[in-house]
C-alpha cells in the first residue's frame, strides 16, 4: 500500500450487465477490471467516446449499481469487496458522495421549488433543527453557486440551462460531501456560460475542499479542471496520467489518436497538426475482442495483444499506460 | 447584376417567426458572399440565429417563420422570388443541408439505400437500377465499407458516424454547389468527428463545392473555415477570415468567447467566462444585442445598434468599440 491518502481507492472494479440474446443472457462488459485512487481535494478528469463505460464508473461508485466484483474504499472504509462479501449500506456514505447530472433539464422535478430542490437532501438526512435553520443553509448554498436569494421559490424551467446547473450543483453541495461525481456536467451548456460553471467547481474545490470525478467527453475541458486524467476504452482504463503529462507526452496510441482528434480552436496549429484518424468504429462491447480491446483499430497490434490484456504499468511519475508495444 | 464571382450572395437578410407572443426577428440583416470551393463557418451560441440563417437559405423555415426582407442570389439569381416548386428543384441540386441529429433525418422505415435511390431518381432521370448504382458508388466515396450490403440495412443498424456518412451521400447526390451542414459533428464522438471533418474537406477538394458550416464549437470553425461569421441575437458580429477572427477579434462578444473556452495559453489560468446569460430574443435590446453582458458597454451602445465597420483589408466588425478606439488613434496623432 502507498503511503499518501487516498479518499477513494477503486480496485479491479466489474460492472457487467446481462443482456438477452435470444435466449442466452450474455454479459455486457460495461466496466471491466479497473482501478484508480482519488486523493481529498483532487481532480479526476474520465474521458473517452460514448460507451466505454465512463458514466457506468461514476455511477457504480455511487452504488447506484450493484458493483459485478471489485473492492471500493472510501475515505478508509470499504464500501463494498466481493471477496470478503461486504456490502455496507450506502445511506450515511450518500452524505458524503454527491453527484451532478449532466442534463440540467431532466435532472431537477419540474414540480419542486429551487428551495425544496436544494432542501431535499437535507431533509433526507435530517440535518437541520429548525425552519428556519433550513432555509438559512438553502440561501447560503444559493449564494455560493451564484443564484439570487429571490429565486428561491421558482421552479426548475424558469432558469436557463446554466442556472439549473447551478441549481443541480448546489443540491449536491447541500450535505457538505467530499466527494462528487460530475457527469457531463457542462456538456449540455454553451461555450459562454461553459466557462461560467467550469469556473464555479474550481471556486468551490478551492473553498471547499471536495474531490471530483470529472466525466467529460471534451478534453480541453477536462485538461482545463483535472489534476489527473484517466483514459477509458471499452470499460478498460487505457492511460492515466497527471493532466499536462497526459496532454505533452501522451503514450497509449488511442490516447494519441485521441488528442489529435481534438479540434483545436487555433487556425495556425489547426493547419500544422496532422490529424491520426482511426479507422472504424468502436466495437459492440457484446462483441468485445480478445485481449486489448483497442486492438482492433491499432496500427500497432501484434499477436500479443490479441492473446493478453496489457497491464496498466507505471512508467514513471505515476504515468500509468496499459500497452504491450509502447 | 451580381457579380458572378459568388456561388451565393446574401444581401440585408431579415427572418422572423410569428408567433403568439409577438415577432420573434430571428436572424436581423446579414450579408455575406460565398465563393466556390471556399468554406465559410458561422458560429454562436444556441438562439443566435445560426441555423436559421442556414434554413433561410434553403427556405426550410417552420411553418411560423418568414422571411421578411432581403435577398438570397445564388450564382446571381434571387432564389427568395421562387415558387415553391422552382424551390423543391433548387434544393438538393444545387444546395444540399445535413443535420445535427442523422438518426432524426433518416426515415428509420426505409432501407438506406431506398432512401439514398429516392433522392437521386427525384432529380436525376435514372431508374431504380442505375440509381441504385450510383447509391453504391456515393456510400463508397463516403467511405462506408462495404457498401453493396449496406445499402439493405436500415438506418438504425448503422452507427451514428456511419448515418451522418449515409447524410452526406445523399447531400452528395446531386453534386451541388452549396453544401450546408448545421452542426454536422455535435452529436458524435471526437474521433468520428475527426473522420467526418477529414471526409468533408476531402470531398471539397475533389467535388470543388462551398461548404457552409454552422457550429457552436470554435475547434471545428478553426480547423474547418476560410471565413468566419460570429452570430450574436440573430445579428452578425464579426466576420473575417479565420486568422482575422481568432488572432484579432474586433467585437467584444468574439473577444469574451475566446477567452472563456480553454486552450493552450490559459491551461493553468482561469477561464474569463462571459457574464449574464444568453439573450432572449423577444425581448431584444434597442442598441447592440450583445450590450447587457458587455464588459466595455458605453452610452452609445445601450441606444443604437452599431454598423458594420471594416477593420481590416477582409475583416469586418459590429461594434463602437472600433470606432471610439480608432478616434482616440486620431486624436493622439
């Protein structure tokens, strides 16, 4: 075990959900044998294409899935280990891990008031001894995300997307957690109101003190907020790495090809930066392939990699890539 | 006349749509011209009338929407004087749109071919052999593999990045001159983005039309456009060549909007988002649409909407800034 803390540690975690074909129930592999650390106050930025798994990840964290096998700790107790079968109630840890949604619109009760939305975890957890102790923790949280006190008693579709974000994270932010899980929380949103949230969870890391699991698909984004980036594949973590690491020396091809991908909003490197374009599509994840699963549509494939899953390895300065040929 | 240099000219363009709670003037005066072979990317947030812009042009507006005033000369002609079936003619053949959603724009019903053969034999005089030939031949230039059995599959068999290569075949079929795409990649993932990107510049090159595109992502704009239009309340802010708009914004709005995306020089810095929120176009300001959320907001801005001003040899701006800028220039020399 390494001597830093960690607030979360995720080991070999499988998440496999059944599926019917035809008669058969298969498992669909959404997350398969990953593992990561999140210190307090730090964080982590989950990115790749729709279907590898990233939202699964954040949302068996959270146990709103039943875990296939794996171990979770947080914050020194274990949550949940398949092979010492514990399996604790999940109730007081929910004070402590939060989650924001990504859409701002399906994501709050269209019939709630903004202050019975906010109000509702802390009702849940009864952590308030009077009226007006509630609605004095409402109005700070309102204050802290940046919404006027006046709209306390409006409904979800009167606010723009923006603002019901705010909402969202100030629902999250109701039982003080440490940690919380942000699922797209900006993708939904336009570029200038973007930056306007993006800017209000490094606000609220550096006020409060609370670690993220950052799942995005834009990698400019996730650069921007991350202190530490994990690349997911095919419900495999392909490459994690510190954030500017990650960016300036990435290592795993998809990671390259990826990054590259990325259209960058500057005409001059726009013009000078060739473009790795990967051939295909991402496989069904029913119709996994053998060993790495990125072979598919790597140019560096051997026969190894057809055989073995590559281990994630550290190749210095906490620079994990799980790769055979690089 | 006009001059003939231009595949489409856009001149003083007016939409609006009528609905119960007033006039909603969506797109508000724009000019542009566009020449064969170039791309010209417009880009603003959702509500700045972007897309309307490019539904105006095809006169594909919803059954509330209108276009009040303006011109649209394609090689010349003025296509807002079209009858409707002059119009049916024009769309297709001449100018081609793709949507943001594929899966929303193709009949889930059809095969992707029937519907592929639809649109040729709609303007073409083949029949559903020869059609179903050139269908084969367009998903190969797309780069669908193996094109002889898609062509039976439905569309939900096919993947998003697949469908949206399904659009541009049939958007292709008629080779036409203008190809509008609204949002073409906002739905898929950036590796597929990155494929369908690659393959709209390829058949650029090698079909030789203009391609308008109309996106919220300035990634796409940067790596995509000749000339760019930054849209703001159904107005345009700015326009100017790709190195005019990124390296020398000249309204506020484009300079707010640089600053709020991450890139590689604020990595480690804060973003400087835009402040308020997006406008409301009801309720539109007697000045500068943009003046509510502005920084620099003067007097003269809260009062009269500001004229299109050059700043540049290709570059043009909407904003006082320009002008109190280059007085002040005067005044010291």
């Amino acid at each position: 075990m390494s001597e830093e803390k960690y607030l979360l540690e995720v080991e070999h975690l499988k998440q496999y959900f059944p599926v019917k074909e035809g008669f058969r129930k298969v498992p669909l592999k959404a997350v398969d044998d990953i593992s990561f650390a999140i210190k307090p106050g730090e964080t982590l930025g989950l990115v790749g294409e729709s279907g590898c798994g990233k939202t699964t990840v954040g949302r068996t964290l959270l146990r709103l899935y039943q875990p296939t096998a794996g171990r979770i700790v947080f914050d020194g107790e274990v949550l949940f280990d398949s092979e010492k079968k514990i399996d604790v109630d999940m109730h007081p840890f929910r004070k402590q891990m939060q989650m924001v949604f990504q859409d701002p619109y399906s994501s709050l009760d269209p019939r709630m008031t903004v202050e019975d939305i906010i109000g509702e975890p802390l009702d849940v957890h009864k952590l308030y001894s009077s009226k007006g102790e509630r609605r004095d923790k409402i109005l700070s949280l309102m204050e802290t995300v940046g919404l006027n006190a006046e709209h306390a008693m409006r409904y979800a579709h009167e606010f723009s997307g923006g603002q019901r974000q705010r909402i969202g994270i100030a629902r999250a932010l109701a039982v003080d957690p440490k940690f919380i899980v942000c699922d797209e929380p900006v993708s939904a949103l336009d570029v200038s109101i973007q930056a306007q949230v993006v800017n209000m969870f490094e606000e609220i890391q550096e006020k409060l003190g609370v670690a993220y699991l950052f799942i995005a698909h834009d990698l400019l984004v996730v650069h921007h907020i991350s202190d530490r980036i994990a690349v997911m594949y095919l419900g495999h973590i392909m490459e994690i790495a510190d954030a500017d690491d990650l960016n300036n020396n990435p290592v795993h091809p998809y990671t390259l090809s990826l990054l590259s991908a990325v259209p960058i909003p500057d005409p001059e490197t726009a013009r000078n930066s060739k473009r790795i374009i990967l051939e295909g599509d991402v496989p069904s994840p029913l119709k996994m392939p053998s060993g790495c699963p990125f072979r598919t549509r790597c140019k560096y494939a051997t026969e190894q990699c057809a055989r073995e899953m590559p281990p994630l390895t550290d190749r210095g300065d906490r620079h994990f890539v799980a790769c055979w040929n690089k | 006349m006009a001059d003939s240099k231009y595949v489409l000219e856009v001149n003083d363009l007016h939409t609006s749509f009528f609905t119960d709670s007033g006039e909603v003037k969506a797109v508000n005066g724009i000019n542009f011209k566009l020449e064969p072979g170039k791309t010209l990317g417009i880009v603003g947030e959702s509500g700045s009338g972007k897309s309307v812009t490019a539904y105006s042009i095809m006169q594909i507006l919803a059954q509330a929407g209108r276009i009040t005033s303006g011109e649209v000369l394609y090689k010349g002609e003025d296509i807002t004087k079209y009858s409707e079936k002059e119009m049916q003619k024009f769309r297709g053949s001449k100018c081609s749109i793709i949507f943001q959603d594929p899966m929303t724009s193709l009949n889930p019903v059809f095969t992707v071919g029937y519907q592929l053969e639809e649109a040729i034999m709609l303007h073409t005089n083949k029949n559903r052999a020869q059609a179903r030939e050139r269908a084969i031949e367009l998903l190969k230039l797309v780069g669908v593999n193996d094109p002889e059995k898609r062509i039976h599959q439905y569309p939900h068999e096919h993947s998003g990045g697949m469908r949206q290569r399904d659009m541009i075949a049939m958007a292709l079929a008629c080779e036409p001159d203008i190809l509008i795409a609204d949002e073409p990649t906002t739905a898929l993932d950036v590796t597929i983005q990155a494929q369908i990107l690659e393959l709209m510049q390829k058949l650029q090159k090698e079909l030789g039309m203009a391609i308008i595109m109309v996106t919220h992502d300035l990634g796409v704009i940067a790596s995509m456009c000749d000339e760019i239009m930054v849209m703001y309340g159904g107005r345009v802010c700015e326009r100017g060549t790709a190195d005019d708009i990124f390296y020398a914004p000249a309204h506020e709005y484009t300079k707010g909007l640089l600053r709020s995306i991450p890139r590689k020089e604020n990595m480690n810095k804060k973003l400087v988002p835009i402040g308020g929120t997006p406008i409301n176009l009801l309720n539109m300001p007697a000045g500068c649409a943009f003046c509510p959320r502005c920084d620099e907001a003067m007097k003269i801005c809260l009062t009269e909407a500001p004229e299109e001003i050059r700043v540049g040899d290709t570059h043009l701006a909407s904003c006082w800034m320009n002008i109190k800028e280059a007085f002040e220039n005067s005044k010291e020399a």
